[in-house]
C-alpha cells in the first residue's frame, strides 16, 4: 500500500497551511481595501468640504466654516482660527468651535490669545505642527484660567497670496488618540483650499463695495421736502456683479407739491446703471410741468427714449401729491411697477392696485393710465422695487403680504427707521438690489410737522 501523503508528496504543503496562507493574504487584501476606502472617504470628505466652504459669501462665516469643517474632516472636538494683524506677529481676531456654553463663558474674560506657548510656536514657525501631549511640548506656557485642558494639537498655518494670514488649530480627536500623518495632510490641503476661499470673499467684498458705491453716486440725496417727511435707502443685491437699474428721486415743485419717482431697469450690468442715470435725469427736466398728469410724463419720457436711446426695459412709478383739503391728493401712473403701498391712520394697510400700464420701452404709442387717491394727514406711501419682494419660493402675492405685515408692525416708527426696517427684515432673497421711497403728509398742523429726513 502507498505510504503517507507526506511520503508520497514530499514538496506539497499540508492542506491546513494553505488555509492559513490563503487567509493571511485575504487579511491582507481586506486591509488594503478599508484603508483605500477610508482613504476614498477622506478625499471626498476634503472636496465636499472645499466646496462648503467656497459657497459662502461673508467672511466671518467663511472663517468659521473652515473651522468647523476642518473639525469634521479629522473627528476633532475643539477647533480655531486664528487672524494675524498686519504685522504678522499678533493675533486679531480669534475663531473658535466646539466649546460648550460654560467653557465660553468661563473664558468670556480672558481676550484674545496673546500668541506665546504652542500657539505662538505656529505663529513663528509656520511649518504643520502636531503634538501628542501640549504640557511635554517645549513652547509649552499652560491654559489660562477657565481654559479646558488639552492634551493633543493639529496647526496648520493658512497662506493668503503667498503670506500668512492665520492659523488653524485642532485639539482632542474624538476617539482618544492622537493626530496622525493622515489627519495632517488632509488638514494642510484643507488649508490650502482655506486660503483660496479668503481671498475670493476678501475680492468678493472690494468688488461689492465698489459696484454699491458706484450705485449710490449715481442716486440722489432728497432734498428738504417739507412740509412732508421722507425718507429713502438702497440695498445693492448680494452678488457683487450685480449692478442694479434701482433707483428713486423726489423734487419739490412749489406750492406744497412733490414728484415721486420709483423705477427699475431691466439687468444688473454696466448698461443698466448708466440706463437708470439717464433716464432719471431725463424725467427730472419733465417733471416741472406741473399741469401735465403722471400719465402723460410718463408717456413723454416713453417716447423720447425710444427716439433718442437703446435703453433696455424699465418699469417705474411716478406719483405726485398735492394740498387738498382737509389733506392730500395722490396722483399717479404706473408702468409695470409694483404697487405703493398705503399706511393710513386708523386703517388698514393697503396696496394702491390699479391697471399698471405697460413697461417703458415696450411700446411707447400704449395710452398710460391715471390714478387718484386722497391722503389723510399723517399718511405714509411707500414706493419700492420688486428687489424687496421677489422670492423664487414664494408667489409674489404672499411676498406683497407680508411686507405689508412687515409695514404694519413698524409704521410708528420715526420714517428713515422705517425704511431701514423694511430693508433688514424684506422677505426677498437678495438676488436682486431694492429702493424704497416713503413719504409721510404732514400733521393736520403743517407748523408741527418736523423737518425731512432723509
């Protein structure tokens, strides 16, 4: 009979080795896909937090998102930010995450980090820097009094235009153990990513503030309107791009008589600004013709634009209000605006809805309706652009409600306080820039009336 396998087989390895080759291997195989996918995981966690953090559009939440994200990316239960000041060497402004509310009010007294110990070891030397145990660490100065105490750290300096603009620190991973090479590479990309998204929204904020100041010189100052109060404001829209055609005008034209103009271009360019500058100051030299209804201004201005320009779209309101006894009459025409509205004592907030005519530069032979409303003493008419209003999610009739509801809650309040409130609490979502004009007919006795504000 044959002898055993062995004998047989001298070069075969038993059966019960190649299991335990072939799972050590598997083992093997099954470690290196976790730490692929871990590290798939880790690359999509990094992108979807550089997109997080390149949608926002305000600095500080832009800071403190980067903060927070850089939390998420490496499990990390503290996180700051810290902003250098111009000279490199201090710290002036400092982000924080992650504290509970008796930890910040514990250190509610302590300031702003005076940039010594390991915080200021990344200050001076902005290489990535990560720390096992901070009380071992040579730069190592303590916690201030109330300061949790941390063990572990993650800094990573953030380079805005090839210099330092602030460092990112991370304490305390969330499953006890220390930041690792992993944690420090995905944290120094993130940087990297950081330091981008600084200098859009630093751009974002010039640009902005140059196409609002731009916006505001091409808007009037209101002159002394007495006897009536008004009060104007314009909000540039929250794109920085976003050149606006808004704009709004009051004249005085004698006899306790005042125009009112609200008007809208059509785009948000170079052309609609410059549009709107034009066709202000032609209405302006119309205006002064005070036996002309608003109708037949509006319909001049139609007409000699379309005869002299190629300016887009625009719809607008022109109102002019008057003495009548016992207070005041409203005349007015709309092309394609939206409508004023009408806070009269002891009444009801209300919208002056009437046939709105068509807008300027559509079709200049359109005949342009005239409307008629008496003021009480005391009224307050409310022009507006449809920046204040227009919301993709809501139709614009419940938009229309609650603004005036909006109207209603602050109609006491002294007139430029109005508008301010109108402006900061409009239910619009911003993509578009917004006027208001609101004039306010005077007390019964035109003597105590106060002086217009603008």
């Amino acid at each position: 009979m044959a002898g055993n396998e062995e004998a047989n087989h001298p070069g075969q390895p038993y059966l019960p080795d190649l299991h335990v080759r072939l799972r050590v291997e598997l083992a093997r195989i099954d470690e290196q896909l976790r730490s692929l996918l871990a590290a798939m995981d880790r690359l999509q966690g990094l992108l979807d937090a550089v997109v997080s953090i390149s949608q926002e559009v305000e600095l500080p939440d832009v800071l403190h998102r980067i903060v927070t994200t850089a939390m998420d990316l490496v499990g990390a239960r503290y996180g700051a930010l810290g902003v250098l000041g111009g000279s490199g060497e201090h710290l002036e402004q400092f982000i924080t995450a992650g504290l509970s509310e008796r930890e910040r009010a514990d250190l509610a007294g302590t300031g702003l980090p005076r940039g010594r110990g390991v915080l200021g070891h990344l200050i001076h030397h902005p290489e990535p820097l990560r720390v096992d145990s901070i009380s071992e660490h040579p730069s190592s100065a303590g916690f201030p009094s109330g300061h949790p105490h941390l063990h572990t750290l993650l800094g990573v300096a953030i380079s805005v235009r090839g210099e330092i603009y602030g460092d990112l620190y991370l304490s305390e991973r969330r499953d006890g153990r220390p930041f690792d090479v992993h944690d420090e590479n995905v944290v120094v990309a993130l940087a990297s990513a950081a330091g981008i998204a600084i200098e859009k929204v630093r751009l974002f904020e010039r640009v902005r503030l140059g196409a609002e100041q731009f916006q505001r010189l091409l808007l009037p100052t209101l002159p002394d309107l007495r006897p009536f109060t008004a009060a104007a404001i314009y909000r540039p829209a929250d794109q920085p791009s976003q050149l606006g055609g808004d704009w709004y005008d009051a004249i005085p034209l004698g006899d306790d008589t005042v125009a009112v103009v609200i008007g809208d271009v059509v785009g948000h360019d170079l052309k609609a600004a410059a549009s709107m500058a034009s066709t202000r100051n032609m209405l302006r030299a119309l205006l002064f013709d005070q036996s002309r209804p608003p109708s037949t201004v509006l319909a001049q201005l139609d007409r000699t634009l379309h005869a002299i320009t190629s300016n887009p779209v625009t719809t607008t309101t022109l109102a002019r209000i008057e003495p009548e006894e016992p207070g005041w009459r409203l005349h007015w025409s709309t092309a394609g605006h939206v409508p004023p509205l009408l806070i009269t004592p002891g009444r009801p907030v209300e919208y002056l809805f009437a046939e709105p005519g068509v807008p300027l530069g559509v079709d200049p032979s359109q005949p342009r309706p005239d409307h008629s409303r008496f003021l009480p003493p005391e009224s307050t008419v409310v022009f507006f652009t449809d920046g204040l209003v227009e919301h993709p999610e809501y139709p614009i009739d419940e938009s229309l409600d609650r603004l005036a509801d909006l109207a209603a809650v602050h109609a006491d309040l002294p007139l430029q306080e109005f508008v301010q409130a109108l402006a900061d609490h409009h239910p619009s979502d911003g993509h578009d820039d917004l006027a208001i004009l609101a004039l306010r007919t005077p007390h019964p006795d035109p003597r105590a009336s106060p002086p217009a504000r603008r």
